[in-house]
C-alpha cells in the first residue's frame, strides 16, 4: 500500500514500473533520479505522491493519474520530459515546482477543484502552449508561469484574486491576458 521515502532513487538502469492496484501511496523521492523510466500509470487507490517523488526522470514523457489522486507533492515531477499531462478532478493539491522545468510539456489540463497554483509549479516550462485555467482558480504564487515562453494568450475567471511576484515574468510570446475584476492583489514583475 505504500512506497516509503527514496526507495527506488538512483536507480537509473530500472526502466519498466508497474504499479499495484494496491497501492495508496508514493512516498518522497520514489523514483527521483530514475532516467531510464519513460512512461508509468498511477493507479486509482494512490491518493498522493510525494514532494520529488519523479524528479529528475529526464526520460519520463508520458504518466496516467489515476482518479483517487488527492495531493501531488513539491518538485513531484519537475525536470521530466513529459509533453503534456491530465490532472483528474479528484486532485486539490499540487505543490510548488511539481512540473518546473519540464521543457517540453505542451499543454496541461487542471481540475476544476483546484484554487491555488503554488509558486515555481509551471517555472520555465518553455514549450507550454495552453492551460485551462479552472473557474475556481483563486491563487497564482511567484513564479508560477516565469520562462514559459510559450504562452500567448491567458483569460482567467471571476474568482482569481491574487497573483504573486514575477508570475509571467519572461513570457516573451505571451500577447493577451484577461484579467477578471476579482482580482485584488498583483505582486512586483508580473
């Protein structure tokens, strides 16, 4: 039912990872350094995976989230190759940097249970072209979109009150925001 804390890292010849359906939980640092995994299904019983827990599994270009998913950690798959993932609506959180510097990721899908985009989650995502931006979006914490160059346009809804420091900062293609009158406060180099 459990994955405790680094228990595959660094194990960069492990290439093929099937996961138990009874599985509920993927600790810290699982798979972190593991750069020969290139795709892996989470099944439906894993409510969370923890901070770094596929970080830096460079080869990793495609994962299925299981629908139980609840909670995806810090750093959970920053610097993977994935091009673009699905989030179900069963997630409420994502930690900051979950997907930084995943260059090549295209496009992200986010549940509507989201209200908070956590600091660093999409930082130099390079390649990001579209993000639905769920209607119950309140928060967008530093740097969450800086260096995605990508980005051109950016319409957010009624319920978005913050956006924090350099946010869009270095989005150099990025042409249009809309910016709802909810929106209270807007930090230094958005």
């Amino acid at each position: 039912t459990n994955l405790s804390e680094s228990t595959f890292s660094n194990c960069n010849k492990l290439s093929n990872v099937v996961l138990p359906n009874s599985l509920i939980n993927i600790g810290e640092n699982v798979f972190e350094n593991c750069n020969n995994i290139y795709d892996i299904i989470i099944p439906d019983n894993v409510t969370q995976i923890g901070n770094s827990a596929f970080e830096n599994c460079n080869k990793l270009t495609s994962i299925k989230l299981g629908n139980g998913l609840s909670s995806i950690g810090q750093n959970a798959f920053s610097c993977c190759n994935l091009t673009n993932i699905i989030i179900p609506d069963s997630v409420q959180k994502i930690g900051a940097g979950a997907f930084g510097e995943c260059d090549n990721l295209a496009s992200i899908k986010l549940p509507e249970s989201i209200e908070r985009i956590e600091e660093n989650t999409f930082y130099s995502c390079e390649n990001l072209q579209s993000i639905n931006v769920p209607s119950s979006l309140k928060f967008i914490g530093d740097s969450a979109f800086m260096y995605c160059k990508g980005l051109e346009r950016l319409t957010f809804s009624e319920c978005l009150e913050s956006i924090g420091e350099l946010a869009f900062a270095y989005c150099f293609n990025l042409k249009e925001a809309i910016l709802p009158d909810s929106l209270m406060e807007m930090g230094d180099g958005v």
